[in-house]
C-alpha cells in the first residue's frame, strides 16, 4: 500500500519510526516532512498529505503532531479527506470500518509508540465495511 507521512516538530520523531516499521511491513512510503525537529506549522505539511490521499498518489496518509488534534484538523480541511485522530485500537477499526478514514492522525506526546505503530497496522488492515455506512460516507463526502 502507498502511504503519505507528514509531521511538524513534535511529530517528528515518531514518523521516523513509522516510517522504517511500514517499510518492514512492505509498505510503499512518501515522506512530505518535516524533517527535523526545528519547529514549523503542521498545517503545510497535514494539507500536503491530504492532496496526495485524494489526488490518488498515495493509498492512505498519517499525519503526526504533538496531540494529533490540530493535524487532524487540517487534514480534514482538505475536500475529500476522512482524517480520525485515533488512540486506541478499536477507534482505529472503527475508523476504518464505519468511516473509511483515509488519513489516521497519531499525537507522539498522547500515546506510546508501541501503541502507536500497532494503531498503524490494525487501521491499514481494516476494510471499510460498506452497507449501512456508505450512504453516510457519501454524505460526508457531499458536504
């Protein structure tokens, strides 16, 4: 799967871990940055991911702050985007399931990494459950 990475500075260090765990799973990955720990404003770098969900080039993106909160956010400002800040696993499935989410949003400073990089895995793995919940998926994207 092709999957979008991007970060500002408190992110940072967990989108490089990320990074190597979803080349180990076999992932493909595309790095928008940041790509240090300088501080810069995560909106650039969340919109960036978001365009290259929704422009096709990549499968899926994951975009990482110090909460997550305000890179979700900004992912969501993008036309198309389903970004889900998701701390736990079963926010994750669900995620998937009921909303097919297309960007994940992870805070470095909320949840552990080997939390995180399961959080990962378990949201690339879930299908999106169609049925009941594509009707309201195709309002969300209407909107």
């Amino acid at each position: 799967m092709k999957v979008v990475l991007g970060s500002d500075h408190a992110g940072y260090r967990l989108k490089e871990d990320l990074e190597e765990f979803l080349k180990e799973e076999g992932h493909d990955i595309s790095d928008v940055g940041t790509h240090s720990e300088e501080r810069v404003d995560y909106p650039p770098y969340c919109a960036m991911v978001g365009h290259a969900v929704v422009n096709g080039s990549a499968d899926r993106g994951v975009v990482l702050g110090g909460s997550g909160q305000g890179e979700q956010i900004a992912a969501n400002k993008v036309d198309g985007v389903r970004a889900a800040l998701c701390n736990d696993l079963y926010t994750a499935r669900l995620s998937r399931q009921h909303n097919d989410a297309n960007v994940l949003s992870l805070g470095q400073r909320v949840i552990a990494e080997d939390l995180a990089l399961k959080i990962v895995r378990v949201w690339l793995q879930t299908p999106f459950e169609g049925g009941r919940h594509a009707k309201r998926v195709a309002q969300l994207n209407a909107m």
